[in-house]
C-alpha cells in the first residue's frame, strides 16, 4: 500500500482513491461472488450449450442480472467514504466546528433552539446576504 501511495506522486486526491479503493475491494469482492453464487446454474449451461464462451456468458447472462448488486456497492461505498470523511472533519474542526455541510454555517446551538432563533429574529438580526434570520 505504501509503494502504491508513493508511486501517485504524494496528490492527496489520489491517494485517497487508492486506500478507499483497496479498502473497499474485500467488502465488493464479497457483495459480488453472494450475489452471482445465486445465478441458477441451469442458465449458464444453457448457454454453454448455444456455444458461449467464458467471457460471452459472463458478458451475455451474468452482467445483465448484476443491475442491483452494483447499485447495493454503489451506496455501501459512497456511505462509507462519506462517513469516513465526516468523521476525520469533525475531529480536525477544531475551533471551526460545526463542520462546513452544517445548514447556513450556525453553530450546532442555534439550530437546535428554537427559542434562539426567535430571539434572533425578534432582534432584526440579519444574515451576511442581508435577509433577516427565520
């Protein structure tokens, strides 16, 4: 892994494709092989006997059926690498917190108060694009 990191040059970017990539391949590789171990065996022999080759019946019959494998790994992925970015901004935050994704940048307080932000409103307290607080 640390040969694979230094070979992308140091570009953080591609080094977080590469550990995301590899740390996600056993959890695919998984999702996969449960998924194509249910293909009824009936269907690849039926293609074994129209003629079909190894890679004409993967291609032909298994890809075709895969639609909902890909999009389950899809969505495991993209949440993990969504969690895992959150969870490094929320302790790198620092003095900064909440996060950035937080709606309209109010600290966490505020936005669960209603009462704050009432106060706020019936103050005439504005936002930095001059609208008044809701």
């Amino acid at each position: 892994m640390r040969r694979a990191i230094r070979s992308a040059g140091g570009h953080p970017i591609v080094n977080l494709v590469i550990v995301h990539t590899v740390y996600g391949l056993g959890f695919t590789t998984l999702f996969f092989r449960n998924e194509y171990e249910a293909v009824p065996t009936e269907l690849v022999k039926a293609a074994m006997v129209e003629g079909a080759g190894l890679f004409q019946i993967f291609r032909r019959v298994i890809l075709p059926n895969s639609n909902s494998i890909v999009g389950v790994t899809v969505i495991y992925q993209f949440t993990n690498i969504w969690n895992d970015s959150r969870f490094g901004s929320t302790f790198a935050a620092g003095e900064s917190w909440p996060p950035p994704s937080s709606p309209r940048g109010r600290p966490c307080s505020s936005m669960s108060s209603p009462a704050a932000l009432a106060r706020r409103a019936a103050a005439g307290e504005r936002r930095s694009d001059g609208r008044v607080v809701d």
